[in-house]
C-alpha cells in the first residue's frame, strides 16, 4: 500500500529533475549574476560586486522601464488579433468542408518556418525599394488615384516610427495565428456532440451555440492557449531582430531584445541578467492572474 503512493512520485521524479536543471539553477544563476558587473570573456574571479546598483539602475532606467511598455502595446495588439483570427478560422473549418484540409495545411505552415526565415521574409517583402507589398500597392494606387489617399503608395515598412510597431505584429500574427487555429480546433473537435446536438434541438442558432456552448465549455483551452502566447510575445526576439533591430529610434525594442543587446551588445551581463529577472517577474504575474481567472488543473468541485 504505501509502495503504491510512492509510484506517482517516482514518474514525476525525471521531469522535477529537468525543470530543477533548466529552470532553477539558470533562474539562479541569473539572481546570483544580477549582484555584479561582469562581462563575456571576462574571468569570473575578476568579477566586480555591485550589490543592488542595477536593481537601482533598472529602478531609474527610462529605456528599460520604455522597452516593458514597448513590449506590452505589442503583446496587446498580437495576442488580440492571433486569438480572434486563429478562433475565426477554427470556428470556420469545424466542420468538414470541400478543401478544408487543404485550407488547414496552409494556414498551419507559417507555423514551421524558423523565426530567423519569418524575419528575412517579411523583410524582403517589406523592403522600401524592392518589396512585393510596395509594389503592388503602388500599382493599385496608380491604377485607381483616388486610394492613393488611402495609403495605396510607397511605404518605408521598417524605417517609419509610425509603421515599425504594425510591421512586426503583422509578421507574428501571420507566424503564430496558426498556433491558436490548431489548439481551438483540436478543442471544438473534442466538445460532447450530446449536448451540441441537445442546444441544436433546443433551437439554438449558430451564434447562440458558439457563444453560449461551445465556447463557455472551451474556456480552459482558451485561457492555456492565451497564457502561452502571452508568454511566447515575451519572448519574441529573432524576427524583430531581423526587421526592426529595435528601431527606429527605439520604437519596437521590445524587453527581450534591449535584454539581448545589453548583454551581447553592450556585453553587460549583469544589467542583462537584471532584466530577465525582471521578464521572468511579470511573466509569473501575468501567468498567476490568468490562472486565476480559471485555473485547468482544479477539480471539479
């Protein structure tokens, strides 16, 4: 009997231990660092002690506390529109369709693409002299005058402060929409029929059993869905690296980029390590307040 109770304990043993090796110990080390000045290249033993200088210097930092509201205005804007287009085309191809797995193996396959790929791609279309986008919109704008008004003309995608930030949600949104498309799909597909089909006879539209069935019954799926993306924006780096390197003017230096030019750029390692640690704490608070909402894992009571 009491080897039974010990039997969970062990199978959960290994997958402790790889959260212990790769969560812990660098979220550790990362503190630890945080406490000196010290660069790559440099002897550890040559370190210099700072105490809480950088938690002062974060405190008083206006491009660092900058690069966290940077980060939350496009996280806002990427989560929105990857959950209700990807919840759209879920909606759209429930059910079989004529083409649906056709449609469903397009919209999937940004989703394989490396982000360093997605970068150079939605770069090159973007570019200001040779980009397919600007090409054709002014083309369009040529051949009907009066939508050059609205914007149908040459456009500097990545140079323009005020067209940077909608350059870089429309890449991710385009990469990971297709994220959410599948975790929805794979939930709508595994809702009971018995109580679809018991709103169906009930007369229930289709509005009315999207929105007060299927989706109050997918809330969970939802929110884990919403809670990785979220954590995922956090970390985007490499495809606004490659578009935007943070500019112009600093305009979408998102958190996780200003952390990786302070360390690899500035090769200030202890200052970088501060802002992860600063990442890691609003990301536990974002988890915490959406598990809070609904948490998956509570049993029914």
């Amino acid at each position: 009997m009491r080897s039974n109770k010990i039997v969970p304990y062990i199978f959960l043993l290994p997958a402790a231990l790889i959260i212990i090796v790769g969560l812990f110990i660098p979220l550790w080390n990362s503190i630890i660092l945080s406490f000196y000045d010290w660069s790559f290249g440099q002897a550890w033993s040559d370190k210099e002690f700072l105490g809480f200088e950088n938690f002062v210097r974060l405190w008083n930092d206006e491009e660092s506390w900058r690069s966290v509201r940077i980060t939350f205005v496009f996280g806002f804007w990427v989560v929105l529109l990857e959950m209700l287009i990807g919840l759209g085309l879920a909606l759209l191809l429930e059910k079989p369709l004529v083409g649906s797995t056709f449609f469903r193996t397009i919209f999937v396959m940004p989703l394989m693409i490396a982000p360093i790929v997605v970068g150079l791609i939605w770069r090159y279309l973007l570019d200001a002299r040779n980009g397919v986008v600007n090409y054709y919109l002014e083309n369009i704008g040529e051949a009907v005058p009066f939508l050059q008004n609205l914007g149908f003309v040459r456009h500097s995608w990545l140079s323009d402060p005020n067209l940077a930030m909608f350059s870089i949600v429309i890449s991710d949104v385009w990469q990971w929409t297709p994220f959410i498309f599948m975790i929805i799909l794979a939930g709508l597909q595994g809702l009971p029929s018995d109580v679809i089909e018991a709103s169906f006879i009930d007369g229930a539209n289709w509005w009315q059993m999207t929105m007060q069935v299927k989706l109050p019954m997918m809330t969970s799926i939802i929110l884990i869905a919403l809670l990785m993306r979220i954590i995922d924006v956090f970390r985007a780096l490499e495809v606004i690296y490659i578009l935007t390197n943070g500019g112009p003017g600093g305009n979408t230096r998102v958190l996780s980029l200003h952390m990786f030019q302070t360390a690899f750029q500035a090769r200030d390692f202890g200052y970088a390590a501060m802002l992860a640690l600063l990442l890691s704490v609003i990301l536990i608070i974002l988890s915490v307040i959406l598990m809070l909402f609904n948490n998956p894992l509570k049993e029914d009571s």
